[in-house]
C-alpha cells in the first residue's frame, strides 16, 4: 500500500532543499522510499482503472495518426513496475499482473484497420506490437524480469519474445541516428532486446545497430539545445547504461561529469530548468528529476542532490498517486538514487553556464531561493560539432523550423527573468501544431526577446504632426510583425561570447550574433545593476555591408498594465494554465526615441495571446556602421508607481556619435553611469607595429567619463567616484586622470623600425576617485 505517512515526511524534507542543506544526518532514509511507495501506489491505480484506460484509447483512437498505430499508454509501465516489486518482495500477484499485460498487449493492434496499415510501407511485415521507441523498452524490461525468474511459461515466452523480434525490425525501418534523444531511444530499445533476447537470431544485427546508435552518444555532446528534450536524452541514456550494466561508467565520460553541473546550474527560481528551444513552461521535470538522483549518486554531488529534491518538492504530488507513467520514472529514480548525499545548493550567483562552446548561457541572479531575481541569457547557436549527424537530419526528416534539432531561432534572446516569483519575461513555447504554427511558431526570432534583423527598409509612416511628408496628419506606418513575418524557417548564423565579469555591484556580458548572408553581426550587452536592481541592454548592430538594415528589439509579455511614452508595465498572470504569483511587474524603458519606431502589437505565444512591445530603427548603412538600440528592465512591486522610477532613466551623453551609448539612472543621491563602445575595432589604426590600437582611434565619451575601454560602470554619490572600466589604457574624468596604464617596449616591428614605447590594455580597472567642486 500507499504509505502515507512518507508523504509527510518528504514534504517536509524537500521544503528544506528549496531554502537550505538538510542537517548533517544525511537524507532522511524515507524520502527515496516514497519514490517506491508512488510507483506502487500508481502501478495498482492503473491497474484498477485498465477497463477505463482500454475505454479512452478506443474514444480517441486515430488510425490516421502521423505516427500510425499508437497502443494505450499506462500499461507497459504498469508491467514495468510489477515486475521490479515481483523480483524484489516475490508478491505471486505482481507477476500474473505482470504478465497479464504482456501478453495481451499485442490485441490492441486488431483495432488497426488494414486499410490504414496498408498505407504505411514499415508495417509491410506486420503492425508491430511496440511501435513507441519511447515506451518500447518498458516492456522488454518486464519480460527480461519474468522470464529470468521464471515466470512465463515457454508458450507464453515464444509470445512475447515474437512481439519484440518482430517490433526491433520495424525500430529499424526508420533511421534517426546521432547524438541526440530519437537516436538514444532506440539504442536503448535495442540494448534491451539484446540483453532480453541473446539468442534471438536476429540478435548480431540488434547488437550491431545497438552500437551503431549508442557509440554515437555515449561519451558525446547532445546535439539539441531544448529542455524537454535534453532530459529526454539525459534519461535514454541512463537506461541504455543500465540495460549494459554499465552506469557507474557512464557517470565517469567527460560529459555527464558536465551535464550534471550544467543543468543544476541553470536551475531557476520555479524550481525548474527554464525551458528553451522546444519545450513548454515547466515540462520534464521528471526526466531530470531521474538524471539528478542517478548523478547525485554517481557523483557524490550535493547540488544534484538538491536540485532533485527542488523538483521533486515542486513538481510531485505525492497525495494522489495516479500518474504510472510517472510511477515507472520514479521507480528509476529509486533505483538509482541514494539516501547518502546530503543535498547543498549550488553557492554561485551570476555566471557562465559552463562556457562559450558547448553551454553558451549566461544566468544573472542574486540567490537560489523561490523569490530571487534570475535572468538566462542562450546565445547558442548549431555550432561547428556533430556536422555530419546534423545533416543527415536536415536531409531525413521535416525540419524546416528549427535548428537540427529542437533549437529555436534564439540566438542572444532572454529566455527568463524572474524576481520575487513573478514570471517576467518568458520563452516562446513548442509549437501549435506539427511540424510548426504559423510563420514558423514559435520558433522563430519574432517569437523571443531578442534583436530581430532584416536586410530591408520598414515602412515607417508619421505620427500627426511630424514633417516626413508635405502633410502634416497621421500616415499609417507598416506593423512590425507583418514586416517580419516569413514562413518561420529558420537560418543558420554563428555566436560567441565577448566577455563576461562579475562584480559586487554589477554583472555584465556582452555576446554576439553574426550572419554572414545578411551582412551584419549583433552585440548583447546585459548588465546587472544590483542598487537600483534593474537590467540595462544595449543591442548593438554593425552592418558588414553596405545596405538597408531594420533592427527591432522586442519583448514579450502577457499582459501590458499600464503604458506612457517610450515605457510599458508588462508581466504574467499565467502560463497557459499555470496561475503565476503577481507579486512583481516588470518596467520596459526605451531611454534613446529619436529616430526610433516604438509599439505594441498582438501575437500568439506560447499558446496564447501575448503582447510583442519593440523600439526598432531603420535607416541605410555604410560598410562598418553601427546602431544601438537601449532598453532598461526593472523588477518592481505590482503595487509600486512606476512613473518615479522611469524618470530616474535617461540617455546619457556619448560619443563619438553612433560609436558609444550610455544611460544614466538617479538613485537617490547617486548617479549610475552604464557605457559601451558600439565597434570594438574601432581602436584598430595601424597594421605595420603592436599594438594596432591607439587611444585616439578608440576614445569614447559617456557622460563625464572619457576612455578607449569597451565598457565603463560608475556610481557618483557626493564628491566620490567608484567607476570600473574594461580593455582600456587609460581613461579621465572631467579631463582628470582616473587610470593610465604604463608603457613597455614593444620591438619587431613589421615595418623593421626599432622597438618604442608602446602601452598594452588592462583586462580591467575598479578604482574611486575624488571629485572636486
């Protein structure tokens, strides 16, 4: 039975994990047993209500599925799961349950009419019995059980054994190969047809393309940049090392070592990895809930240990046992987790989730409780690995979309930025239909937070009074989406990281987007303000050609509660059904409006009505010329007045004109300057000696600072001045000396002449200052 006192008992420990490490007596030993006490629980609840799970499948059964023949779910799992408690407790009732559905399994396929299965070219042998490369292995499991103690007798052996044989062949019939979930799903189905069936005729060529799939991800970076499908995979390949005995060695390859810190790393305040690519709000929680019980154990590693317990807090309704298919993921979870590791949170705040060639994300936070402020910046694009397996999905499978695959078209966007519990700013979602909604939804670059480009001019119109035209009324300018939209395929184009700093008072990042079809590449800077707590984005643009460019930056949000001139109070109330806390709002400001096209317009998202808010520019372009597009993000109370706060946001002064932006934002007392350099190569003037840069080529402006640096931070309260400055020789302050670095001799001149003083750049300077009256 249900034991319900566990449920109590895990409630209280997995409340413990979202605020702090449980005491030094380790895991309460019950916690892990409740993962038992559900599967239990749910594999009888399946089990009671089969007739009414048999009932459903006919009233929704689709013989013109894009899959073709679907069996009812539940039941391989239920099997799954009896057979685990047979071979542990020798309870005679788990077997004949066991067995019961194994053997009857195969009748379901009598509700497939010919017709139908003659238009299918894989079912030319027959309709297979386990046609689920996502469930199929469930059933192989239980049978290997049975059989191996005893229990089926050799007629009913012959059965199921022919319903496997006879299924691998079709699994073989499509071919997804590469590491990814599709190819790992497979590689695991076989695994255990192999270990299940080891003389099964068949065998050598099970196990010839059971390697040939599961060498292709064992001890290999996953394709795919999607939550729902990264836990997919994470999973498969837990049980393809669990059918091969060989899990302790899996956890010893280079990359689940870095799977498991990357994603307890991205773990967000709803108690989730936030869900990019393809994916929906707070999807497979519980593939990742089996990968960090399996890790902490392997790895004796408290953070994994912690995030399983945040989700399993968060996510599992331990009460109402009535998921089996989330019974069979909990049994794993129980089969190899532990109750030994004492679960920690991560105690890193702003960083690199891992680094800029595999991860490509960046997370901003000031802690890991429910109510933090979290910010996920994905700069990652395909990238340069896996090529080969990468086009022959291109070339196999519908793909137009996304990247290949499961990626979006999200290259620098924000994919979540929470504060106080409140959802602020949120991911596009999957898709409304296969293989993707209209113009591409929601996967391309109109469906995120990001700097959209075209290589083409909007029309603008003119607001009432203005002088484009000899009228002086209102001529109605084009929509944003219209001029967007296209059918949503997605083009390939290249990231990497600039830089990335973390301080006591700011956090920053720049990182880069580049077409090279197009001809321009976009710079994000994000910076961190922790007093006054708000978010500065600057979108930089750099047109490598000559031509017409329009840049719109974009958010998203559900709901717009108020909006004045260049700001927008925007946030959530709901997440298609999820009911969100209202805790917090979030302030959108454009602080630079001239020459700017600003708006709000309805799109669908995420299945549901949702507001696009944009600042876009649209001009002509030199070769080299740059744009930068400012908005500033600030997390406030839902009943806080927002006007003070926008009129504490303005421009700053920089220069020279189109080459720098800045902001100024009052905070009380103090002033806080933000500045970046639009062209970091600019400094570059001369060819012939080293350094090529000079600081005239590369001298900027940002209020009363000048520098050659590529980014300045400042905080001026009274007569002082505390200023961070990045890549820079030297930099003043109201024609004052802040910071010079010193010159060195620098020799081997390319046009021969002799070695002269020459001054190389600081990574950084923090320094205070001064000021006078």
């Amino acid at each position: 039975m249900f034991h319900k006192a566990a449920v109590k008992i895990v409630a209280v420990i997995l409340a413990a994990a979202l605020t702090g490490p449980l005491p030094a007596r380790g895991r309460e030993p019950r916690r892990r047993i409740s993962y038992l006490d559900y599967a239990r629980a749910s594999a009888d609840w399946a089990f009671r209500h089969t007739a009414d799970i048999v009932s459903q499948w006919k009233k929704n059964f689709d013989p013109e599925n894009v899959f073709g023949y679907r069996p009812p779910g539940g039941l391989l799992e239920t099997a799954a799961i009896y057979s685990y408690l047979y071979e542990k407790e020798k309870k005679p009732e788990y077997a004949a349950r066991a067995k019961q559905i194994l053997l009857a399994y195969g009748d379901f396929r009598s509700a497939y009419p010919e017709s139908s299965a003659r238009l299918r070219p894989e079912y030319a042998d027959g309709v297979p019995a386990l046609p689920d490369f996502f469930t199929a292995m469930r059933y192989i499991k239980a049978y290997d059980t049975l059989h191996r103690l005893g229990s089926l007798t050799a007629s009913e052996s012959v059965k199921a054994r022919g319903m496997i044989a006879a299924s691998m062949g079709y699994l073989l019939r499509t071919q997804e190969w590469g590491p990814m979930n599709r190819a790992a799903l497979r590689a695991e189905s076989l695994a255990w047809a192999v270990r299940a069936l080891p003389d099964d005729p068949r065998e050598p060529e099970w196990e010839m393309q059971r390697r040939a799939l599961g060498d292709d991800n064992w001890g290999h970076w996953e394709i795919e940049d999607a939550t729902l499908y990264n836990g997919v995979w994470l999973y498969s390949l837990l049980g393809y090392a669990d059918a091969l005995g060989r899990l302790p060695e899996l956890f010893k390859t280079p990359e689940m070592l870095y799977y498991a810190r990357y994603y307890a790393h991205l773990m967000c305040p709803a108690g989730m990895i936030p869900d990019f690519g393809d994916s929906q709000w707070k999807s497979n929680g519980a593939h990742f809930l089996v990968f960090f019980e399996a890790a902490a154990a392997q790895l004796k590693d408290p953070a994994c240990q912690w995030a399983a317990d945040t989700i399993a807090a968060k996510f599992i309704d331990f009460a109402n046992p009535t998921n089996v298919g989330l019974g069979a993921m909990l049994l794993d979870a129980y089969r190899w987790g532990t109750d030994d590791v004492l679960p920690a949170r991560p105690e890193a705040l702003s960083e690199e989730v891992m680094e800029d060639v595999v991860g490509k994300k960046i997370v901003f936070r000031n802690g890991w409780s429910p109510a933090s402020t979290y910010m996920l910046l994905d700069y990652r694009d395909e990238g340069d690995g896996a090529s080969y397996f990468r086009d022959y999905l291109r070339d196999t499978i519908p793909i137009e979309e996304e990247k290949t695959t499961h990626g979006h078209a999200d290259e620098n966007s924000i994919v979540l930025l929470m504060s106080g519990g409140s959802v602020l700013l949120h991911d596009a979602g999957y898709r409304d239909y296969m293989p993707s909604g209209p113009y591409g939804a929601y996967r391309q670059d109109y469906f995120h937070n990001r700097l959209c480009v075209r290589p083409e001019r909007i029309w603008r119109g003119q607001k009432d009074g203005e002088f484009r035209y000899s009228l002086r009324g209102t001529v109605p300018g084009q929509a944003l989406l219209d001029f967007l939209h296209d059918a949503g395929s997605y083009r390939s184009v290249s990231t990497r990281k600039i830089d990335f700093l973390t301080f006591p008072d700011f956090d920053y990042s720049r990182t880069r987007t580049i077409d090279t079809d197009w001809g321009y590449q976009a710079d994000r800077v994000v910076v961190y303000i922790k007093q006054p707590e708000c978010f500065v984005v600057f979108d930089i643009f750099k047109a490598l050609r000559e031509g017409y460019f329009t840049l719109a930056d974009i958010w998203h949000a559900q709901k717009i509660f108020s909006q004045g001139e260049h700001e927008y109070d925007v946030g959530y109330e709901s997440i298609e059904s999820d009911e969100l806390p209202q805790a917090r709002r979030l302030l959108v400001v454009f602080p630079s409006p001239h020459n700017r096209i600003e708006g709000a317009e309805p799109q669908k998202r995420h299945a549901q009505d949702e507001w696009l808010i944009h600042q876009s520019a649209s001009e002509h372009f030199e070769l080299g010329g740059t744009e930068v597009v400012v908005t500033v993000l600030v997390p406030h109370g839902s009943g806080e007045e927002t006007r003070p706060w926008f009129e504490r946001i303005a421009a700053a002064p920089a220069g020279p004109d189109g080459r720098a932006a800045g902001v100024k934002i009052r905070d009380g007392g103090r002033d806080v300057w933000v500045g970046v350099k639009a062209d970091l190569r600019m400094d570059i003037a001369r060819d012939y000696r080293r350094p090529r840069y000079t600081y005239e080529a590369g001298r900027i402006t940002v209020g009363d600072i000048e520098t050659n640096g590529d980014f300045l931070f400042a905080r001026a309260e009274e007569n002082r001045l505390a200023y961070t400055i990045v890549n820079l020789t030297k930099a003043f302050f109201r024609g004052k000396p802040l910071v010079e670095a010193r010159p060195a001799l620098y020799g081997l001149a390319f046009d021969g002449s002799p070695g002269q003083a020459e001054t190389g750049k600081l990574r950084y300077w923090r320094g205070e200052a001064v000021l006078g009256k």
